[in-house]
C-alpha cells in the first residue's frame, strides 16, 4: 500500500498548513501513495476549520504532528525537516500534491548524483478541484537567468538534507520568498541544482491565499533576496513590477510559497 512510516525512510516531508483542510487530505494522499518509505511532519498553525479532523484521520501514518500557532511558514518547515532523519528533504504545502511517482523520481535523480545538493523536476498548476491549467515555467538551472525569476518550483523540488543542514534550511526571517533565496544558497554552496524533465508535482492556485493579500510584499522581499545573492536588481524587476503586482493579487495561494517569482 506504501502508507504508514516504514524502516529507514529515504525523504521527510514537511507539510505547512494554515486552514487549508479542504486540500490537505489529497496532500497526504500523495506522500503516502508513493511507494517510498517517508516520513511526513504535518505543521499546523491553529487551523480553525476541519484541518484537525483530517490530520486526526491521518495521524497514524505520521512521524509527528501539532496544531498551534508558530512563527511563520518558514519556521514550521524547519522545525518538521529537523523531525525526521532521512537522507532527502522536502516540504509539500497542504494544497499542493506529488504525481504518481514524482517524488521516487526525484531520489532516483539525486541516487544517481551525489553531489548535487537538489533536484527539481516539472510542475503542473492546477486549480481548486485539481483540474490542469498550465505547466509551472521551469528549466535547466540557469544562475544569470535566475536573478530574473525563480524557474524552480518549489513542489517538485528534492534536497539533499546534508545540503540542507549546510545551509541551515529556511532563513526563517523570510516568509514569502524563503524558496527561492533557499536556492540560491544551495546554488552558492553545493553548484548548480539538477533539473529532471519530468512532471512530477502540482501546485494548486486559488483565491484564498496570504499571496493574493501580500503580493507587493512578496514581489518586494524576492527583489531583496536578489540583491542580498547577486549585488545588484535586474531591470526586469523594476519593469515588470506594476504588471506582476497587479495580475497575480487576482489570484492566490495558502499557507504556501509563491508559484513563480
């Protein structure tokens, strides 16, 4: 069946939620029909609607869970990563999802190149009932690219935890972009991330979300992060900022980092 904590699990998976029930079962569903030995933290951050029966339901498959309120997204994935032992890390936000066999393929990848500090596969954005909407635009790690936009989706995305540790996972003073300036310091410490040409996760877009109400927050704190990894702003930030800002605050997502930066 693949679910419950088996012997040696190869990848502890983080799962940040904030009132995101109606999609955290199916999160869960994707870990644990993976076929992998995993281990899943679910980090709840007081969910007032029906989070806590969802997470009651699938407690015995967990390696560890609480629902209390916590010091932001970034600071929860960092506390469930350093729950588990395992030798691959990730986190899944409770409205996004692993496609059948996406997250094997991902350790697959990193079996088969240890010193790549992480792997990012294809990622597909969806809407509430899951329906497909459109590819996440990503490709081959690119760093003068990357100061443009973040081409990794975070979902489809697999970390060595040495790689994490070395870097000390989320700056947990960040909470919009914390992916993206992840990696970059994975890319400054390790080399160049791997990119699999595979779908292999879903990212679920919806109007109830902090980045619908932050969007000029997050545009801001991602343009910080370049500064802080390159010393400089590209244009396109200043360019495209009144366009990025007003589009995407129509549209939204959780508890969870930004679809594409």
């Amino acid at each position: 069946s693949g679910y419950g904590r088996m012997n040696d699990p190869l990848v502890t998976v983080a799962v940040p939620s904030l009132n995101q029930g109606r999609f955290l079962g199916d999160a869960l569903e994707s870990i644990f029909s993976q076929g992998l030995p995993v281990e899943a933290v679910v980090l709840d951050a007081g969910s007032t609607d029906e989070s806590l029966s969802v997470i009651e339901q699938w407690a015995p498959h967990l390696l560890w869970w609480r629902s209390a309120p916590d010091a932001g997204q970034s600071a929860a994935i960092n506390e469930g990563i350093a729950r588990g032992n395992a030798p691959y890390v990730c986190w899944l936000n409770a409205d996004d999802v692993f496609l059948p066999g996406g997250l094997a393929a991902l350790v697959s990848a990193l079996e088969a190149s240890v010193k790549t500090p992480a792997v990012y596969g294809r990622c597909w954005t969806v809407n509430e009932s899951g329906k497909r909407l459109f590819p996440y635009l990503t490709m081959p790690f690119w760093p003068g690219l990357f100061a443009s936009f973040c081409f990794v989706a975070q979902p489809a995305t697999l970390v060595r935890r040495s790689a994490w540790e070395s870097v000390r996972g989320l700056d947990e003073r960040l909470h919009m972009a914390m992916d993206y300036d992840l990696w970059w310091r994975l890319y400054r410490t390790g080399g160049r991330l791997m990119y699999l040409r595979r779908f292999v996760a879903a990212t679920r877009m919806h109007a109830d979300t902090k980045t619908a109400q932050r969007r000029t927050s997050h545009y801001r704190e991602a343009m910080n992060v370049v500064r802080r990894h390159t010393g400089k702003i590209p244009l396109k930030w200043r360019l495209a900022r009144p366009f990025m800002v007003g589009l995407r605050s129509r549209y939204g997502r959780g508890r969870k980092t930004p679809s594409s930066t």
